[in-house]
C-alpha cells in the first residue's frame, strides 16, 4: 500500500520463513525463538523467551549483537507456539495406568503450553495470529478462525495448519495444487494414505523441519495481512487529519 513500515513480531520462529517475507516487503519484522536462526539473518532475529518482549516498547539484542527497540506496541505478532503437548496425536501419551509418572509429566507440560499459547492471545498487539496444528486448543480456548494447507498456497502438501486470528482477514489462497500423497496399505489390508512431507527422515532435526512454515503460506501472510493493516492505517490517519 503506502510504502508504511510495520513492527512484525514472529514468535516461536528459528526457520525465518514468515520474518524473510515481511522484510522483502520493507517491514521492521524480526523472528524470535529460543534456538539460534536457520534461515541466515542473525540480525533480524532474537534468541531468548519471547514472552520478555511480547508486549512491545522494550530494548532487546539480535544474535548479532545489536541492540534495538520498538516504538510501543508491536503493529503485528504471529506466533508459532510450540504444538508437542497441544495437538491431538499425544493424546494417548495421557494414560496414566500405562505410563504412570511419564504422564504426569507431559500432563504438566501440557499445562505450562496452553498458558504459553495464552500469553499470544492477550497480549497488547492489535493485530494478532497464533499457528498451529490441529490440537486440543480448539476445545481448550476456542475454534480457529481457518484451516489452511500448504497446496493452497503452491507447496504440494498436505498439513492442516490452524489459525487464530485478532482483527486479521481470512488468508485467501493463491496458488491451488494438487498434494502429492503416498498410499501404504498395512498388514489388516487397511490402506492409508498421507501427504509425502511426512517422508522427512526420523532425526534429530525432524521437529525442526516439520514445523517450518511452507514458503507459499510465509508469503501469502506478509503479502496479505501486511496490506491489510496499511489500509487500516491509513484510514486511522485520513480521520484523525
């Protein structure tokens, strides 16, 4: 829209997939996670607890060093909280009579992830979206405003991705594709299919690589939402002349 520079907080970001495409748009955006990025813009990110400046007007470093503070509030936070103890395929990790004292543990881990996820829904920023699987949080806080996958946005694949949304438009797809999926059919003769992103090797790094946002949705956020909140802007200042 009008050449605005927006304060863009993504939280839970070490991939920079969603800070990248804010900044080729010119935006004042910066990922923060507790791992050091993967996406090669130490500068643009912060390693520590987001929670510590989720609420905007504090000084902070960048992995390189440098210091810097935001003006007040941030204009936009997306966050990406981390979904091991919030989506429904751990659910039978909840068995207390099979996993004893272990299920008390991922019980309380549970526990401190709902309240994680809360901090993003009352923080001060005017303009918000939380990311995640689908999970326990639908239930717990309420329905996401949309589901979206990856081939609506150009990236074959499919992964249901929820959003919750404060004053931020539908994300409307931009590139419909078919997912590529794989059929197994297992020892019963049941067959079942899934989408080939799950052929991501079982290492270390597979978390990691599960959770990094499709660069066709990463786009698709800063280009929309971006807009939207320049308009809503714009419209702010032509009042208050």
């Amino acid at each position: 829209a009008g050449g605005m520079i927006l304060n863009v907080l993504i939280a839970c970001e070490e991939s920079q997939a969603v800070c990248k495409e804010f900044r080729k748009l010119g935006h004042n955006a910066f990922s923060c996670d507790i791992q050091e990025c993967s996406g090669g813009h130490p500068e643009w990110h912060i390693i520590g607890d987001c929670t510590n400046i989720l609420w905007g007007g504090v000084e902070f470093k960048t992995q390189d060093g440098n210091t810097h503070k935001t003006d007040g509030t941030w204009d936009l936070v997306i966050a990406h909280p981390p979904c091991t103890y919030l989506c429904v395929s751990g659910n039978n990790w909840f068995s207390e009579k099979r996993y004893r004292l272990n299920a008390f543990t991922r019980y309380r881990n549970r526990v401190n992830a709902i309240e994680f996820f809360m901090n993003f829904v009352f923080c001060n920023a005017k303009h918000i979206a939380i990311e995640n699987p689908v999970g326990i949080m639908s239930g717990v806080y309420r329905k996401p405003d949309q589901i979206i996958n990856p081939y609506q946005f150009g990236d074959p694949f499919r992964k249901a991705t929820c959003l919750w949304l404060r004053d931020l438009p539908l994300i409307q797809p931009t590139n419909v594709v078919e997912p590529n999926l794989k059929q197994y059919t297992k020892k019963d003769g049941s067959i079942v299919t899934f989408s080939t992103d799950y052929l991501i090797g079982y290492d270390k790094e597979r978390g990691k690589k599960r959770s990094k946002t499709y660069a066709g949705i990463a786009e698709a956020m800063a280009e929309q939402w971006s807009e939207y909140i320049e308009k809503q802007k714009e419209g702010e200042h032509d009042a208050s002349i």
